[in-house]
C-alpha cells in the first residue's frame, strides 16, 4: 500500500507528476469535482493544526468526498491508550485515506504499516511534513516554471525547521540548484544536512549571517521564524532577531522575479507591508497546499484501486 | 590455557580483542544453564589478539546483535564435534530489538510494544538511523 510519509518516497517523477495534475486542477477544476464522490477522508490530528487540517479537507471536499476525523487527542481513543497501531487498523474499516498529524516522530510510518488504506503524514512532530514540501514545490514550479538552476535561499531557523530541511532534500535531486543558508551561528542547518543531502549531491552552498548581503543573487527566498525560546539568552535573541526579519528596506537590492516564500504562521519575520509587493508568494502557497493535497489524494486512491 | 572442545554447540571466533564481554553481555549468554567461555586476548595469526565464545549447546543466536557490535566475527556451529556450519557475519542492514531509540519525541517513547529498528545508512561509517525517527544509534 503507498503512502506519503517523507517527500523522498517520492521520485521527482512522482513529484513532477503531482504537480502537473494539481495545475491540471487548477485550470479544470470541474473535470476533479466528482473524481471521489462517495469516499472517505479520515482526518486524524493528534494535535492541533488547523490550517493544515482545513486545507486536507478543503481538497477532499473540492474532490467530491466527505471527510470525518478528530482534531486534537483528547476527542480520540488515544486517551483510553489505543495505539497508533490499533487506531490505523480501525479507522481502515471506516475510510478510504487518512491524513494523520502527531506530535511523535514516526507515528505515520506506524499508521502507514498497519493499515490498510493509503497513509499520509500531515506532520509529525519536528520532522516530516511532505505535504507541505509539495506546497512549495506547486509553487514553486507555478512562479518559476521549473526547479532546475535556481539559486534558493533559506532564511532565519535552519537548525529545527522541519519544511527547510525537507525542501532541501527535495530540491536537492534537482540539477543546477544552489542553496544560500542565511541563518545565525546558533540556528544553522544541521551538519548531517549539509553532508548527507547538500554535499552527496554535489550541489553548491554558501552559509553567510547577511541577508542583505547576498538577496541580489536569489530567485527564491524561503523565510522561516526565528524563535526566541531557540536562543541561550533573551539578550541575545534580541540583538539576532531583526537581522532577520524581511521589510521593504532589505528587498530594495532583490531580483525582480524574485519569490518570497514561507510556510506560515508567520509572526513578525516578514512585515506586512511586504504582503503588498507582487513578489511575496506566501499565501499563494497556501492555496497551492490544497491544490496539491487535492493532487495527492488522487494519486493514493487511485494507486489503491479505490477510484 | 586449556578449553575443553565442544560437541554440539556454538564458537564465535574472531572476535575484536576486547569486545568479547560486550557480546556476552548483548547475546544474554549469563542466562544460559550450559557451560559457556569467554576467552580473552588469545593468540591470533590474523588479528594479533582475539577474543572467542564457546557455547556448550546449539542455541538461537541472533547475528544482527553480532554482525553490530563486530562486523567479520565468524560464527562456527558445531555438531557432532565438527564444524556443520560457518558464517562469517556482516554488519546488518537493519537491526530489530538490539538497540533501542533515545530520541525522546520518538513514538517508540510512548508506544512499548512497537520493535525498536535501524536501519544502516552508512555501512562506511557504521551508521545506523530509527526507522521511525530517523534518529542516528548512539
């Protein structure tokens, strides 16, 4: 049975696949409004995420489906102590897919081996969370038109973003591209990332504290959230944090075409006033999350013989 | 030193001088009723220094937990005092049930009854990560 528990359980024909037939959605959406009349999505959040959440089952609906599900433990059969295990196999006598979101890592992969309908993460913990990957790369390849030669740049919290690491790995199969990890000391992505992803595929990268420094290169900035509670003190946290935040002032040496990307929810690291320039792509992002999980649950049932 | 030679049982050879008691203690032989031996720094053409495990009966020993902990010991099963069988054992591609995941947002933290397993992702570097977690084995 497929699942979608890590964005490298899918090939980049896989991915490039997902992301033609999400267009394909986007321009033709009534040929879709049907495609899963009389399945079931079953939404099981262990925790809350409601945006995450609404947006799977946005998609189902859009697909003619219906949706039921949980949206935080405590309404679940997880506080009488029923396994993830157990949980995965009673919900495959109810529905046809089921997106799950849990705050352990790893427990999708659990779902994904003991049930028997098609599994996908919704996030679990601090370390996956392929649908979102598949939201950036939708837009991505929308705003760019392609992954190749692109030189991207992740911003802010590269030490424990979870959507930074899967999207470097994702893009990472891709040729040409180059990252720019613009992060301070304290939050710089992982060495095993670097090695095992960045350098195995022997693409370019440079690390730089500067943000300024290095915007006119970018065709892709990707800001994430620089929390206070990372930092050893709140003394230093204040002095790293408006580095990172992106205003107008820092955009004035970018690209043209550049695109602004973050996964949301933002806090204060973009001001809003950039929300009016045409470059700024977040909520897009949002809207090509739906699209894609719309692709994706097509693509799951179909290869399960359920539509 | 004389060690008497057994009939039917087991002899783990070639093992990393030293790591002998780390296998002992992995493979549970303290609970075992029938002789065992630890030898320790015996002479080795090969390797200079070995140490070898004899195990007076044929019982199930789990070549995961033996191809983790030393990669090219050799285990001889021994019936009827001649060798039956020889396997030179490689490090594992995945290892269920021999170490355990200390990664605290694992979901084998809360759920006990789930294997805890690795899988090798170096074998250069003699890596292994969580299924689940993808955590790497302290």
């Amino acid at each position: 049975m497929k699942s979608l528990i890590d964005i490298l359980d899918l090939s980049t024909e896989e991915i490039d696949s997902l992301v033609d037939t999400a267009l394909d959605i986007i321009a033709s959406p009534a040929k879709y409004a049907e495609k899963c009349r009389g399945k079931k999505l079953a939404t099981l959040f262990f925790e809350p995420s409601t945006r995450t959440r609404l947006s799977f089952e946005a998609a189902m609906m859009e697909l003619g489906g219906n949706v039921i599900g949980f949206s935080e433990a405590s309404s679940s059969s997880a506080t009488k102590g029923e396994s993830v295990a157990d949980t995965a196999k009673v919900i495959s006598c109810y529905a046809d897919i089921i997106a799950m979101r849990h705050p352990k890592e790893g427990a999708p992969l659990v779902a994904s081996m003991n049930a028997s309908i098609p599994v996908i993460n919704a996030g679990d913990g601090g370390h996956n969370h392929p649908t979102q990957t598949l939201a950036d790369l939708l837009t991505i390849r929308r705003e760019k038109g392609h992954f190749d030669n692109l030189t991207v740049g992740f911003c802010g919290d590269l030490k424990f973003g979870r959507t930074v690491h899967s999207l470097i790995n994702a893009l990472s199969r891709y040729t040409g591209v180059k990252f720019v990890l613009i992060s301070p000391d304290e939050l710089k992505l992982p060495g095993y990332v670097i090695r095992d992803v960045i350098e195995k595929n022997g693409l370019p990268y440079v690390e730089t504290r500067s943000l300024e420094e290095v915007m006119p290169e970018l065709d892709i900035l990707y800001m994430t959230r620089v929390q206070g509670e990372r930092f050893f003190s709140e003394e230093e946290y204040l002095r790293l944090r408006d580095s990172y935040i992106l205003d107008t002032e820092k955009l004035k040496g970018a690209k043209e075409d550049l695109v602004i990307m973050h996964p949301l929810p933002r806090v204060n690291e973009i001001s809003v006033a950039v929300d009016r320039d045409p470059r700024a792509c977040y909520f897009k992002q949002v809207l090509n999350g739906k699209y894609v999980r719309m692709a994706l649950i097509l693509k799951l049932l179909t290869e399960a013989g359920t539509i | 030193m004389k060690i008497d030679s057994i009939n039917n049982g087991i002899v783990i050879d070639h093992i990393t001088a030293g790591r002998g008691m780390e296998l002992y203690r992995l493979l549970g032989l303290d609970s075992l009723d029938c002789s065992v031996a630890l030898i320790r720094n015996t002479a080795s053409r090969k390797m200079g220094k070995k140490d070898i495990i004899k195990i007076d009966a044929d019982i199930p020993v789990s070549f995961d937990v033996i191809g983790y902990v030393d990669p090219g010991i050799t285990v001889n099963v021994i019936r009827g005092g001649v060798i039956a069988e020889k396997r030179t054992i490689e490090l594992p591609a995945t290892l269920t049930g021999v170490i355990k995941c200390k990664n605290p947002r694992c979901i084998t933290t809360v759920e006990q009854e789930l294997d805890h397993v690795f899988k090798l992702v170096d074998r250069e570097t003699k890596t292994y990560r969580c299924i689940y977690c993808e955590a790497k084995a302290e």
